[in-house]
C-alpha cells in the first residue's frame, strides 16, 4: 500500500519567493508546524493508501481528462487562513484561477476517480498552498500582524502543464514527496 495524491507541482521562482516569506512568518515565533517550501504542492486529490496495482487505474481514469483539457494559468497571490486570518488554524497562500479552469478540472478529476471507487470529498474544493498549521495561541498575535502584511503578496504566475501522482512516506522528519507519475496536459 502506498499513501498517495494528485497535485500540481509550483515553479522554483514561486518556491523560492515563498520561502522568503515563510521565514519572516517564522520569526514571530508562533507554535506553527511550517511546510518546507520544497514540499508546497496543488493537492488535487487525495488518494489514501492505495494498493500500488491500482495505480494504472488511476491513470487511465483521468487520461482523457488530461489530454483534453490544454495547459492553463495560476496566479500565485495572497496569504489568509482557515477559518480566518483573526484565529488561524491552517495558514495559506492563495491562487487565483481567473479562466475558472483549476475548478472545473478538479471536478472532473474527482468524477472520474469517483468511477473507480474513490470516494469524492465531501468539501468543496477551494485551491490554496498549504503553509503551516497553527498548533497553540503561542504568539498569534504577531503572526496574525505578519500574515496581514502579506495579505496581497503576489508570488508569479504558473502555467499549469501536467498532473503529478505522488507518493507520500510519512518520516519522523515530515512526510517525504516522491514523484511516481506524471500527466501531461493536452496530450
């Protein structure tokens, strides 16, 4: 069994920039599990443990998906949080879809793995890159003070051109990404 999901990978340039800000975030010394920069990725889907065999399947569940729908723009923009940036629990930065594909391509991803039984979320998908998880009020403040200084922050554009499966290995060091397949948008 191998724990797994479908993302989009994001540019070194945006990677780096997001790195930037995450150190300034850090520093206000909240109690915060931070995401390596290296590790921020669009999950698309989250698969679970899956049986490796069923990996074919997955793919060619979402192949005409892919080959048919064209490479399309991201814009990388903005930090807030669930449920809000006041009282945050998971901090993000945002995407804007502004040719509305991202949303209406993930629907149909989950549709098609929904054909093969994996059972669709049962939350609306709303794209954003994870950056950390607030683990206590520990210097909320000035965090919540920091991530409004962001709250517009451009970080580049993406043109999204492939669809990744990855492998997800949970170490005592953080969970370890690895690349298993990759779809190309558009053929």
């Amino acid at each position: 069994m191998i724990r797994s999901f479908l993302a989009i990978e994001l540019p070194e340039t945006i990677l780096r920039q997001i790195g930037e800000v995450e150190e300034d975030l850090k520093s206000s010394h909240a109690d915060v599990r931070w995401v390596s920069p290296e590790k921020i990725h669009l999950t698309l889907k989250f698969l679970g443990n899956i049986d490796e065999s069923r990996i074919e399947a997955v793919f060619k569940s979402i192949a005409g998906l892919t080959l048919t729908t064209p490479p399309f723009p991201l814009r990388v923009k903005g930090i807030g949080a669930f449920p809000n940036v006041k009282n945050p629990r998971v901090i993000w930065i945002g995407l804007l879809d502004e040719k509305e594909v991202l949303v209406s391509f993930q629907k149909r991803l989950e549709t098609e793995l929904e054909k093969i039984g994996f059972e669709p979320e049962n939350r609306p998908f709303q794209a954003h890159l994870t950056l950390g998880r607030v683990k206590s009020s520990q210097g909320r403040e000035e965090l919540v003070r920091r991530m409004e200084k962001y709250g517009e922050k451009g970080f580049g554009d993406l043109q999204v051109k492939s669809v990744i499966l990855f492998r997800s290995d949970l170490k005592p060091s953080g969970p370890v990404y690895t690349s298993l397949r990759e779809m190309k948008l558009g053929g």
